[in-house]
C-alpha cells in the first residue's frame, strides 16, 4: 500500500518538476526581453461601503419574500438619502486610511508601503488616521529601519497612526509597529522580539583539511571582521560583536522613544510574548483584532483601504503558476494519504 503512495507521490514530483523547469526557462527569456520596470499604480478602496454591501446582503437574506425584499430596499434607499443629506449639512466626514504591509525578511514591501503613504498625505485632512495592518516577523535592520521611517512620516504629517496586529509584530516588525500612536494585538499575536542575531558560516577549516588556501586583501583594519572562506579572528570576532550591541541599542533607543512608558530593560532581551501577556508589559495598548477595530471605525468614519500595486509580469505570473501546480500536487498526496490515518 505504501509502495503505491510512494510511487505516485515520484510521479507527481517528477510531472511537476519538468513543468515548472519549461515554465522557468520560458519565464527566464521573458524577464530578460522585457527592459522597462513595470509602473505601478494606486488603488483607493472603500472599505466602508464593502461592509454596509455585506450588511445589506445578510439582512436581505433574512427577509422573507421578494416583496418584503423589495419594500426594504426602498426604505433602505430613503434611509440613506437624509442620511448623505445630514452628513451634507454637517462637517466634513472623518477618514481612516487603511494601509497593509505584510514583511518578509528584506522588508521588500517598503516600496509599496512608500507610495501609500506619500498619496495618504496627499489626500488626508486635518484629524484624519491611519491604520496600519501589520504582519511581520522582522527582517534587515536597513529595510525595516527604512520601513519604519516611512510610517514616521505620517506622524511627521500630523497624522494619527495606529497599528493593528492579528499574527506577529517581532523584531523589526515591533520596530515599525512602535511608531505608531496607539497599537491593537490580537490576543494570540507574537510582539517584541526586541534584539539583534547574526550569523556567518565558516568553512575554513573544511578548505583547510583539503589543502586550499584562501587570500583576502582589506584596506583599513576593519573593513572585514568576521568571513566565509578565511580564518576568522578573535579581534574580527569581537569587533562583530560591538557592531550588534551597537544595533541593539539603538533599536532600544528607538522603542524607547517611541513608547516612553515602557520599561525598555525588561523587554529588550531578544524574547517575545503573545498580546495577551504584552499588554501587561506595556508593549501594546488594545487586545483587539484589526476586523473589530474597522467595523467600530465604520459606523462614523469613512474607511479607505489605499494600496500600490505592480503588474504582475508573464514572468511573475508564470512563477506562481508553478507553485500553484506544486501546492496542487501535494494536495492530491495529502488527499491519498488521508485514509489511512
């Protein structure tokens, strides 16, 4: 029985394996044919209106005939008529602004998160806020140091910045999240994580034992401290070690600042909590997930989701394509195996 699995399971690897190697090459001589980057563009959604359209949907479901239907929507329509005409007569109505980023290691969202917010101060008045959903595990302290800046803009504009956080803020996610005025964790969610890792393997003693030698020439004496190929040094070892206490105190300068009630001693050693302990300790203000933040922000605010968007290339398209087939077909594996426990 098992030998049946595993025989299918070879089969599938290998038909997907050689689609993807042709999808690839053609992928591969698309991308170099294409010169010019791909613009992006922004799109502005009303998150608002999507929630009364859901609303409107259930309420309509409930009802208990078209006649009943139709009765409610013209009433619905009258409702909303003085209500646009009372909203008319009175201030101008306040704006949430949506933003997501979603971080990988290189923060490689921070173009997208730039653009967002460079068209939100374009377009936002007075008293308006932005709501920041935010999903990362950290990353490159250039990256997410050049992502929280970017959120420091919207501070700088004289907006008002909050941050949401449903699955993990850690690291250089919590650095960005931290700038923000208010921050709401998800009970479960992952924050702080307020620390510095780095790591560099070595194979010098593997090139030693075959007999290969490696030269590298620096100008200045730290231009290098610790290497790949070479033999490290105690020196190198300790001037690598003063380069991250120094990053780690200046990611504590920066949350300090940010958060000046927070006892930076006690949570700035590299571990992390979930939002329900968190909260205890000052590093987040709200358990909450960012869905019930929207739909309180909803009922006296218009919400606008703003996002900038890339083309996605033939290329690119192809790419996902590929994985769509590999996660296809350990899905049929799974789907095999799955009797049997």
């Amino acid at each position: 029985m098992w030998q049946e699995y595993l025989l299918f399971l070879l089969r599938t690897v290998t038909i997907v394996a050689a689609i993807g190697l042709v999808i690839g090459l053609v992928a591969g001589v698309i991308g170099r044919a294409q010169k010019k980057p791909d613009k992006g563009h922004i799109v502005v959604e009303n998150l608002g209106e999507l929630v009364r359209k859901r609303r409107e949907k259930v309420q309509e479901a409930l009802l208990a005939d078209r006649k009943a239907v139709r009765r409610w929507r013209k009433q619905r329509k009258a409702e909303e008529k003085a209500e646009r005409r009372r909203k008319d007569a009175e201030q101008p109505e306040r704006r949430v602004w949506v933003i997501d980023f979603k971080g990988d290691i290189q923060a490689s969202e921070v173009r997208s998160l730039s653009e967002s917010v460079t068209a939100v101060l374009g377009a936002a008045r007075a008293g308006d806020t932005v709501l920041l959903r935010l999903e990362s595990p950290g990353g490159t302290v250039p990256g997410y140091g050049l992502a929280a800046s970017q959120l420091q803009r919207l501070r700088d504009g004289g907006l008002t910045l909050w941050a949401c956080v449903d699955k993990v803020a850690a690291s250089g996610g919590y650095m960005m999240a931290c700038v923000a005025d208010r921050i709401h964790a998800a009970p479960f969610a992952i924050v702080g994580s307020i620390g510095v890792v780095a790591q560099i393997p070595n194979v010098h003693r593997l090139l030693r034992k075959h007999d290969i030698g490696v030269e590298m020439h620096t100008a200045g004496e730290y231009k290098r401290t610790l290497t790949v190929l070479g033999e490290n040094t105690k020196a190198g070892r300790e001037k690598f070690r003063e380069h991250l206490e120094g990053t780690h105190q200046l990611f504590k300068q920066h949350v300090a600042a940010a958060r000046p009630a927070l006892d930076i001693d006690s949570v700035a050693d590299g571990d992390h909590w979930y939002g329900h302990q968190a909260i205890e300790k000052g590093l987040v203000d709200e358990l909450t997930t960012s869905d019930d933040v929207l739909l309180k922000l909803c009922t006296d605010h218009q919400v606008l989701r703003v996002s900038y968007e890339v083309p996605k290339t033939l290329s690119r398209r192809l790419s996902l394509s590929v994985v769509n087939l590999l996660e296809l077909a350990f899905d049929r594996v799974l789907e095999r195996i799955q009797p049997l426990r």
